[in-house]
C-alpha cells in the first residue's frame, strides 16, 4: 500500500511539474483575409515581446499558440473553442475585431481561463458583460472617438459628417464621438462591413451636406481605399478628415507610395504613438524597426503590452498557474513596463489612460510617421464602467 501510495504521490507531482514547466497562450488574430495585415503585425509583435522576455515568464518557458479567426465571428469562436478544450492553454489573447470577440469570449471566461483583448473593446464587455478574468490590453470602442470629439470642439467645428462601416466597433466609434462633440452632425452613412469599398455615393452626400468635417473610422484595406477615392475627390481643402483607426502605421506606408499627400497634416486620435518617451517604448519600436524594416503600428503595441502584462501575473504567483486570485490582482495592478507609459485599470479592467491627438509627419528620413501634438485625456475612464458589477 505504502509503495502504492509512494508511486500515486510521485505520479501527481511529476504531473504537476510538467504542466508547470511551461504557461500556454492562445493568441486569437487575423493571419488571413483582407485583416491579415493588421493580424500580422500583432504576431510580430508578440514574437518579438517573446524574444525579449528570453522565452520564458519567470522560470516558465512560453508556449504561444496563434490561431486565425479569417475575419469572422464564426471562424473566431471555433479556434477560440479549440485553443481551450483541444490545445488547454492558460491564457487566451488577441481578438482585432469586436464582433469576434463578442462571439469567442464565453468559450473562454465559461472555461474558467483569462481573456486579454489586445484590440477589440466593444461597450457590452466593459459593462453589463464585464468579467473578472477579461483584461483590456487597449482601450474601450468609444474612448478614441469621444477624445476626437473633444478636439473638434477645440477647433472650433461647427458641423460633421460621419461616414462609419455597420458593425459593432463602427457603432462604438460614432456613438462615441456624437458624445462628446458640440456642433451639429449633419449625416451619418453607416455602410456594409467589410465588403464595401466603393463609397464615391457617401462622400458625394458628405460634400453636399455643406459639414464643416468628415469624421470617418475605417481600417484595414477599407481605410486604404477610402483614402484614396477621398483624394480623388479633391474634398481636403473644403471637407477636412478627422478620423480614429483609419491611419497608422501600416497604411502610411502605403499611401506615401501611392503619393496621397493629403494624408501629411492630416490628425487622429489615439493612446500610444512611437514617440512616447520610456525605455520600453524606445526598445520596442527600435527593435521592432530593426527587425521589420518599418514602424510598429498601435495594434503591434497592444499586442507587445499583453504579453508583459500577462508576464507579470505568471511571475507574481511563481509559476503557479493555480493561484488565479493572485494572478488577477497583479493585472489589476498594471505595474508592467507599458509601451504606453504607466496607467490604472478600472473596476471593469479597461484602461485609465491617457489620449493624445497625433499628427501625421515625415521623419528625418523621409518616412511617414506620427507624432503626438497635445495630449486630449491626461486618465480617461470609459463610460460603461458604471454598470459593470465588479468593484
């Protein structure tokens, strides 16, 4: 009985060792479709984050797992379904899109695992849906556009058009910044996503309105395109283009090739720019640049954050994946080196962070890039924090 015993008890913990050699990340992202290039430029993120960690979280060596949502909610959840009851990770991460995530996130949190966004934020999440073991490695949908909507105000915008694509995160970003601006919004296309790149029928009825604005949030290839009829036709001078997640650094490259020089000047909304002045930062985008030949974009800086933030949980509890009380209390605490600088979490574990308005620049190469001109929101808290049950 004694050898019996000895044998069940050596077993257990030989068991307990192997699962705790390593801690396993699914990383949900866009690899294929018109999405890939956003979902690519996470993956290199998050490798490059790996590399600079050595490999390892404290004295775990990371398994990372990406998995490819092809641009759906559909496709989203079955990976999501695999990565938790085929492959047992620990962690889940990613999500680009809001509509995936909305679809995907019960897979996750219902199996008793942590959820870290390191993009999509759509209100339900931050809210009635909010959820101890769901982090935000972002922002909440509206935050960008309601900063936008601040900066039209301090400029003086009398009137907008507003021209979003109809899905949950174009939703989010037109409510958010009808919530903040002042002035009057003369028309509001909401178009088929993400099918539709012809929008010479919206931008004819954005001129016609007499707005002294176009406010429009497109990524992607439908930003590119969108770019590129607006420059056509000729609306800068008399319809000026205020716009959140349209313009990065993936499409900058892009549009300089393709000489769209109305593009310089142009300003947009965001919490994190490559010229955020801390030693992480500073290491991230030399590194990242180094290694790609080009700027890390906002959804690449998301990416590199969750897994320092993830990091930290797992070596606040010593390897021990079990402990997840301890392994909450040290995401809540934020006291990861962020490429975004320090910020808090709020009872529904989105960001408090600051918001700056940016502005798109040559570099002294010649390069087009960002800088940031003012900062909008020094700690700002998104406003579906109030009805999350969590405290």
């Amino acid at each position: 009985m004694k050898k019996l015993l000895s044998a069940a008890l050596a077993a257990t913990m030989l068991t307990s060792f192997v699962q705790a050699a390593e801690v396993k990340i699914g990383f949900v992202t866009t690899l294929t479709t018109g999405g890939a290039v956003i979902g690519k430029d996470q993956e290199k993120a998050v490798n490059l984050a790996i590399e600079h960690m050595g490999g390892k979280m404290g004295d775990l060596d990371v398994n990372l797992i990406f998995a490819d949502d092809g641009f759906k909610p559909e496709t989203g959840k079955q990976v999501t379904d695999k990565l938790v009851k085929q492959d047992n990770v620990d962690i889940v991460a990613g999500y680009i899109w809001s509509n995936v995530l909305l679809a995907s996130r019960k897979s996750v949190l219902d199996a008793g695992k942590f959820l870290i966004t390191t993009n999509a934020g759509p209100g339900p999440v931050a809210g009635k849906l909010c959820h101890e073991n769901f982090f935000s490695a972002s922002w909440q949908n509206d935050e960008t556009p309601m900063a936008m909507g601040e900066v039209l105000n301090q400029k003086g915008v009398k009137s907008i058009y507003i021209i979003a694509p109809n899905y949950a995160a174009g939703k989010g970003m037109v409510a958010g910044v009808k919530r903040t601006f002042k002035g009057a919004i003369l028309g509001t296309d909401m178009t088929t996503w993400p099918t539709q790149l012809d929008f010479s029928a919206e931008l004819a009825k954005a001129k016609a309105s007499g707005a002294e604005g176009l406010f429009i949030f497109y990524p992607g290839k439908a930003g590119g395109a969108f770019m590129k009829q607006y420059q056509q036709a000729g609306l800068k001078d008399s319809l000026p283009l205020y716009t959140t997640f349209t313009v990065d650094a993936l499409s900058l490259p892009k549009f300089q090739a393709a000489e769209f020089t109305d593009v310089l000047g142009s300003q947009f909304t965001q919490q994190w720019d490559p010229t955020i002045d801390n030693e992480q930062n500073k290491r991230f985008v030399a590194d990242f640049r180094a290694k790609h030949g080009s700027y890390p974009s906002f959804y690449a800086a998301q990416a590199y954050d969750s897994m320092f933030l993830i990091k930290s949980a797992v070596e606040a509890v010593g390897g021990d994946l079990t402990d997840m009380d301890s392994m909450r209390a040290a995401m809540e605490s934020a006291s990861y080196p962020s490429v975004r600088g320090e910020y808090t979490y709020g009872n529904n574990h989105m960001p408090i962070q600051a918001y700056y308005l940016r502005e798109v620049v040559k570099d002294d190469d010649g390069n087009w890039t960002t800088k940031i001109v003012q900062t909008v929101y020094e700690a700002h808290q998104d406003i579906y924090a109030k009805d999350c049950p969590l405290k």
